[in-house]
C-alpha cells in the first residue's frame, strides 16, 4: 500500500482558533528532530555496511521521518507564520551531531542498535498517539494519527531486523535491558532539549539544557495517558525478550505511567 503524501493530509480544514499554544511549542519542536532523519539514515548505513537489504530499508524510514517533519512545520506555519522552519532546523543541526567515519554502533552490538532503535520508534509512537487524542485542531489531528501509524510499523521493521541480527550476535536478556534502559535514559538528553530551545526560543538568549530539558517534559509528559504509557512499556518488554504482557510488564507500566505524571505535576508546579 502506498504511503500518505503531505497532499493527503486536509490542509484546508485548518481551524486557528482551535490552536493550543502549548502544543505548538512541542509541535515546532517535534518537526526539527523529525526532520532529521537522514542524519541517522547515514549513521546507520556506516553501522550496517555489509546489509544492503537493512541500508535499502533505513533510508526508507529516513524518507518518511523527513516527510513527518515537514507535515509538522507545515502546520506549525500555519498556526504561526512567523516560524523560520528553515533557520530553527540550521541552528538544530548544527548542534545535534552523530557519530560519523565510524561501523561500530555506540550501542555495542547491531542487535543492540536495532533495540535501541525500538525504543526510539516506541517512544514517538505512543507520544504521537498521545498528541492526536489531545489536539482539538483537526488538521494537527491527522497528522498525528498519520505520525503514529508509521512510527508503529517502524517499530515492527527494526524488530524484524532485530530478530534476525540476535540470531548472530546472542546478546543476552540483561544487555538488551540495558540498551534499552540507556536509550531511554538519552530521552531528556540535548536534542528534545535542544530542539525545543531552536524551534521556540533562541532569540530569548544562550540555551541551557536544564532550563529547556524541563520545559520540554513539562508541556510533553502532560499528554500521556495510562493506555499509551501500558502499550508503550510491552513493546519495549517485547523487544528486549520479556513477556509483553506478564506481571513485570504491568507493574512496570503502572510505575512508569505514576512517574510520568507526577513528574509532569512537579515541573508545572516549578514552572508556575
């Protein structure tokens, strides 16, 4: 089946009025990192030189990666013609930089990249679920719901290479957990941060990553609802080789889910 196109989306249905301000500000800041995407296209091929079939698929998630941007800032301009797409996304690259001249993945192994990896399209898959059921804009609305689709079948084209490289590499249980513990950890890490500060602020002064770590989590973590944190933690589970649906799986779910929204609580209350 053929992948959506940005003429697919119901441009003219854009309604202004239905605009949340805070949204926006993610939104603006979702379509850099997005956009991005070829940057890890080639970091990926140098990691999978040898695969031709994997290099062949990474820069098709790449292709749609960038298209996400560009629907994002599309709508973002919008909802704010002053946005400079353009100028945030020079200042966001030429700050966010990946490995280069290199064929070792920083995760040790493929097998432990391809986790990584996971993770990654786990997290924006449950994140731009979690937008379009709190955007009251019709137009950002589709496009999330489009967002998330893919998101989810990238999840399921990294698991499937993932599966196939663990047949070689036989990384055990413990150092997939760890992979995937590590990448999370790298979610409050500068480029979130970073992106936020490009897209929303950097004529306010100097960037600090603190200041704009927390002003990213706060208007993010606020959108995120049990089911979307549940399904989040079983595919994760999934992809490091636990039971998705066990005991562990739910009580982590609860816990992660507790943890997002007291934190979201904590830093609206700093921010206030």
């Amino acid at each position: 089946m053929a992948h959506w196109k940005l003429d697919d989306i119901p441009w003219q249905r854009f309604e202004p009025a239905l605009v949340d301000p805070e949204i926006l500000k993610l939104v603006k800041a979702a379509s850099l990192v997005e956009h991005n995407g070829h940057a890890y296209a080639r970091y990926l091929e140098q990691v999978f030189a040898d695969d031709p079939g994997f290099k062949e698929a990474a820069w098709a998630w790449a292709r749609e990666e960038v298209q996400h941007g560009e629907a994002l800032a599309r709508w973002a301009a919008l909802a704010d013609p002053a946005f400079d797409f353009a100028g945030a996304f020079a200042l966001f690259a030429a700050k966010i930089k990946l490995p280069s001249g290199t064929n070792h993945s920083v995760r040790g192994t493929r097998a432990g990249e391809l986790i990584a990896r996971c993770v990654v399209e786990v997290g924006t898959s449950s994140y731009y679920t979690a937008l379009a059921a709190a955007a009251a804009e019709p137009v950002l609305h589709e496009i999330c719901k489009h967002i998330a689709a893919d998101e989810l079948r990238h999840y399921k084209l990294f698991y499937t290479h993932l599966k196939r490289y663990l047949e070689r590499e036989r990384i055990g249980a413990l150092r997939r957990v760890l992979v995937a513990l590590g990448r999370l950890f790298e979610s409050e890490d500068d480029e979130l941060a970073f992106a936020y500060y490009a897209a929303n602020h950097a004529s306010d002064g100097p960037y600090e990553r603190k200041r704009y770590a927390a002003a990213y989590a706060r208007r993010a973590y606020r959108f995120f609802r049990p089911a979307h944190v549940e399904r989040a933690v079983a595919m994760t589970m999934k992809a490091v080789g636990l039971d998705p649906k066990g005991g562990l799986s739910r009580a982590l779910a609860r816990f992660a889910a507790w943890f997002m929204a007291a934190r979201a609580h904590r830093l609206a209350r700093a921010g206030a």
